[in-house]
C-alpha cells in the first residue's frame, strides 16, 4: 500500500540514502535529520523512490515510511512539488492521490499538513513537511482505522522530530 502511494506521487524517482544510528536518521544529502521510534523494524535500503527508512512493527501491523522530494525551482518544469508552502504541497499531494484512486476522507490544513486517506483496506496519515528545498514525507499505513489511531502519538512524535540539521561552523 505504501509502494502505491509513492508510485502516485514520485514517478520514475530514483532511491536514497541515509544514515541510521541508534534511534536517529541523518540524511546529510537532503540536510534533516529524525528521531525513529523504539521497538520498530527499521529498514534504510529501499528501491522504492525517494524513500529514506522504512519502519515497521507486528502488532498492529503498521508501517511508517519517511521520503523525500524536491522542491523544484519552477513549476512549469513538470516537477511534482513547487512551492515551498507545505499547504500548497499538500493540496498537490491530495489532487495525485484522488488520481491514484486513493480516497482522502480529511486533510489538515496547519503549518504541518496532514493528510488521511485509504484504498481497498489501506488506512494511512500522511504529514508534509519542508526542510530546506526539499519536501519531506511521514506516511502511515496500516490494515485498520483503529490501528491507525492507535499509533497517533508515535506519528506525531516522529512528524515532529523531523528537522533541519544544525550547520555547523
């Protein structure tokens, strides 16, 4: 379900890479930096578009995946993503998912946008984030709309530890 997802929103993207230490994630490359939560299967190697790390746990069967994608210079380019309103980036996400076939039943519009949305069983809560040039993606999926709700705290936590790195002198 989360391979549909970044299917619909970054086509023919290539993959990432990130650093993994502990409960940390480091992305020198696109400048952010995240706190992982504990007690989940952490993966960093995808060969899915712009994904960074790959989270996942058994009980509620969840999944949490971070991407990322560029803020493209000029939206005549053909670029997804344009603006670096996060707003605006989640109104552009929204109108790509209702093409997919996803249906979005809520989408948050405050300084973090969020969306949720399903397909099939797929319940998933999609945050947007901009860090720098880039647009940063925490999505959600899981097999139930209470087993989405249920991992609302840890959602929220990792939406929020999603930052810029330090520069350092």
């Amino acid at each position: 379900m989360i391979a549909t997802v970044l299917a619909a929103v970054a086509p023919g993207a290539r993959p990432v890479e990130a650093d993994i230490d502990g409960d940390s994630f480091v992305s020198e490359a696109h400048g952010l930096r995240a706190s992982l939560p504990r007690g989940w299967r952490i993966t960093e190697s995808s060969g899915y578009p712009r994904t960074l790390v790959w989270l996942s746990r058994s009980k509620p069967r969840v999944r949490i995946v971070l991407t990322v994608d560029p803020i493209a210079a000029d939206c005549r380019s053909g670029a997804a993503f344009c603006n670096h309103d996060p707003i605006a980036a989640a109104d552009v996400l929204s109108t790509h998912l209702t093409g997919a076939g996803f249906r979005v039943v809520s989408q948050q519009r405050t300084r973090t946008p969020e969306l949720e949305y399903e397909i099939g069983r797929a319940y998933l809560r999609h945050a947007v984030i901009v860090v720098g040039d880039s647009l940063v993606s925490v999505i959600l999926a899981a097999d139930s709309p209470a087993d989405r709700s249920s991992m609302a705290r840890t959602f929220d936590r990792m939406v929020q530890s999603v930052r810029p790195l330090a520069i350092t002198p």
